[in-house]
C-alpha cells in the first residue's frame, strides 16, 4: 500500500514547536522506523488501529502491551463508561479500590497485600523504597539493560542526573548467577533489593529466557541474605500467566509490580507483596492527584475477570506460536534464518547475524508497506483481538516482504 503521511508530518512539525522533541521517550520517531511509522495515531479497535492520515493498520505492538483483549474491548467500555457516570477522582478511594487489591490478592499466590498508582515506574520505584525500609539496607541489583522505568535510578536516558543517583545501584548480566552472587558480596549486608523482570526483554535485542537454575539461584542468595526479591511483571503480568509471570518460571518473588495490561488501556499499575512486608508498604509514602481512580480500577477488574473467562493466555500462546512459525517458515523460504525469541505472546524478532538490526530494520519498513506494524527495536504483542486469520494475514505480508528483501540482496 502507499502510506499517506501529510497529516502526521504537519502535526510533528506543529509538536516539535511546543513540545520538546515534538514526540518524547521511546515512541520518538528516531526510536521507531520514522519513515514508515505514523507519527500520531487516530483511533483503534480490536487488534488494529488508523492513524491520522487514514491507514489502517494490523497491530503488533497493542499500546505497547497496554492492551490485552483489543483495543476498545467492548466489555470493559461497558464497565468502565457505568462507573464513569458515577465518577472517577473523588475525593475518598472508592469501593472499586478494595475490590481489585482482593481480586489481586486472590489471583497472586503470594500476594497478601495490593497498592495501585498510575504507571509502572510509579510502582517498581516504590517497590526498592519499600525494599529498603524493610532491610535497613541501601543497594538495590538490577540487570544490566533492563528497562524498569524513568526514573534517575534506572531510566536509559543520559540528561538530568547526578552521579549519586546511582550510588547504590549495581548491575549484573542476566543470566550470569556467579556475577549477581559477586555483586552481592560486594555489598554484603548492605543489599535490600534485586530487581528482575521474569525473562530478559531488553530493546534492540533479542529476548532471554531464565538458564536453567537461575531463578531457584537468585531465590536462594535473596533468602539466604535477606534480600528483597522484586519481580517487575509490569510489560509481562497478565500475559504469561494470569496469576503473575514468576508461576511460568517456577520462582516466588516477596513484592511484584503490575501495569501495562493490567487496565487494558485504562492508566493502572499495582504493586502487591507478602506478609511481612506491609509494614514497609505501609510506611513508604505513596499517593498520587488521580491515583485512586475508580474508572481505571472498575476496567481491571473488568480485564482480570474477562481474560481468565476468554483463556486469554492459553490463546495468545497459541497464536503466537502459530506467527512464530508462519514467520520463520516464510523467511526460509526466501533464504533467511529468521525467528522470533522470547515468549510467543510478546516476542522480539531476530535475524541470524544482523547484530546491528539492519535487516530487521528493512523486513519491518516493507511489512509496514503491507499494512503490518511490526516494531523492530521493541517486542512485539499480541492480543485477545487476534485471530487465526488475523495472524496469516501478517504471515503473508511478511512473506511478501521477504521476497522483496531477497530482491534488495540481489
Ligand atoms: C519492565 C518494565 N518495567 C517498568 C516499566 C515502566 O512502566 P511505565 O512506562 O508505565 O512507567 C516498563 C515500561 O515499558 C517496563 O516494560
């Protein structure tokens, strides 16, 4: 297809003159494909959306993750539209706030406790904090190139910080057991938190699942040392598993941070832990202006309820296994050795060989060309909204993009 751009040209040039950058973060256009990919988007529903110019487009990126069941679930608009006429931001949490920390409580083997805020990095932050007012310990271990959110402790970012915003962090490589024991000698008795997602999903690279023993490694140092383990599920929960993404891996962590899915685009995150660490959790101030809103917390609930109903996770497993072949059979096909890594729901494309994304760069750009928002720094997602058809339609725009690609090489 010719992809019309004017519309979404003309409001970056506007952006770019009151707002800083004219797009920030990751969904900056440097960050994407930018002479493909659609500055700004107009409207969505189900496991596609339009953007501003009009072209529709099949979506592999869903918000980012943040949509679990397709764009507009109707369902969820239903529930949330009821209690918007009720109200959102009042003045007192809502009936809705103690109903979904049950519900969480419920579904989270280990949870005995739920807080909720607004975005991810609201919650894995707290979590270190609460980590350390439960220890009485400074230093919180991280992966190196795990992305936990913006602020100064761990964003990826180079401006506005200080060197002592991270004097007490350290970092090891995922999967090196012996380098996160090391580091924690380093600091011994001084470690109040290891922070870990439950699979490395680092952008501009391929994912990495746990080595065998890893996570049994990192429970046992955490136990043996009384080290806070910190699961940050915010781009995984609710994907995986629908009781958190450590029951898929085999391991219990004491705090676990929720967000992306959890609302299905409602602005939601949610951090739950153990017993014995409410009183840190009750401790560590946390508050926020719409934090308590009510229409946020009925489409969790809402989300919760429907994706265990509709076996949201078994499907997406399912579909995702079926691209995932599609895919590398495609790309076979024509002569490249081309897989998708991580977990089917939400996996990261990867080339043999193309070690600086030149070749993912160029299949994504002719897939976009078909109508297909394939993201290649950033994994991709499934959700509820994809069918079968749906991802044979991706899996024959792909093919016609690697038959193209096969022309460029000759
Ligand atoms: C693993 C992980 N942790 C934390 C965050 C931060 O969440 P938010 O962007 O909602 O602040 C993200 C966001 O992408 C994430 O993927």
């Amino acid at each position: 297809m010719t992809l019309s751009r004017k519309r979404s040209d003309e409001l970056f040039l506007r952006a770019t003159k009151v707002v800083p950058g004219g797009i920030y973060g990751h969904l900056a256009p440097a960050g994407g494909l930018p002479k493909v990919f659609p500055h700004y988007a107009e409207s969505a529903e189900g496991c596609r959306f339009r953007d501003v110019d009009g072209n529709d487009w099949l979506d592999f990126m869903c918000g980012y993750g943040a949509i679990l069941l397709g764009h507009r679930d109707p369902e969820v608009e239903e529930a949330a539209e009821r209690q918007r006429r009720e109200g959102s931001v009042l003045n007192q949490p809502t009936a809705r706030m103690v109903e979904l920390a049950e519900a969480m409580v419920e579904r989270i083997d280990f949870a005995e406790w739920a807080v909720f805020a607004k975005n991810g990095s609201d919650v894995t932050t707290w979590a270190t904090r609460v980590a350390r007012e439960h220890t009485g310990r400074r230093f919180v271990l991280k992966a190196k190139g795990a992305y936990h959110g913006v602020d100064a402790w761990c964003d990826p970012g180079f401006g506005g910080r200080i060197p002592e915003d991270r004097k007490f962090v350290g970092e090891f490589k995922w999967n090196d057991l012996d380098g996160l024991r090391s580091l924690a000698k380093e600091h011994e008795d001084d470690v109040a938190a290891i922070v870990l997602t439950p699979y490395h999903h680092a952008a501009f690279g391929p994912s990495e699942m746990p080595a065998d023993g890893f996570w049994a490694g990192v429970e046992e140092l955490c136990r043996e040392k009384g080290i806070i383990l910190v699961l940050d599920d915010v781009r995984a929960g609710s994907r995986l598993d629908d009781g958190g993404s450590h029951r898929l891996f085999g391991f219990t962590p004491d705090v676990a941070c929720y967000s992306k899915a959890l609302g299905n685009g409602y602005a939601i995150s949610a951090c739950v832990g153990r017993e014995d660490l409410r009183r840190g959790a009750r401790d560590v101030f946390l508050t926020g202006s719409c934090w308590n809103d009510a229409v946020a917390m009925t489409a969790a609930m809402k989300c919760l309820d429907l994706a265990r109903e509709r076996n949201v996770v078994a499907k997406l497993d399912t579909l995702g296994v079926r691209l995932s072949k599609g895919l590398r059979d495609a790309g076979a096909k024509h002569g490249f050795s081309f897989s998708l890594t991580g977990p089917p729901a939400m996996p990261f494309p990867w080339f043999d060989g193309d070690e600086n994304l030149y070749l993912l760069q160029q299949f994504c750009e002719l897939c976009a060309l078909e109508g297909v928002f394939f993201h290649p720094h950033h994994n991709w997602f499934l959700c509820g909204a994809h069918e079968e058809a749906t991802i044979d339609q991706a899996v024959e725009a792909a093919s016609v993009a690697f038959s193209k690609l096969t022309a460029e090489k000759a």
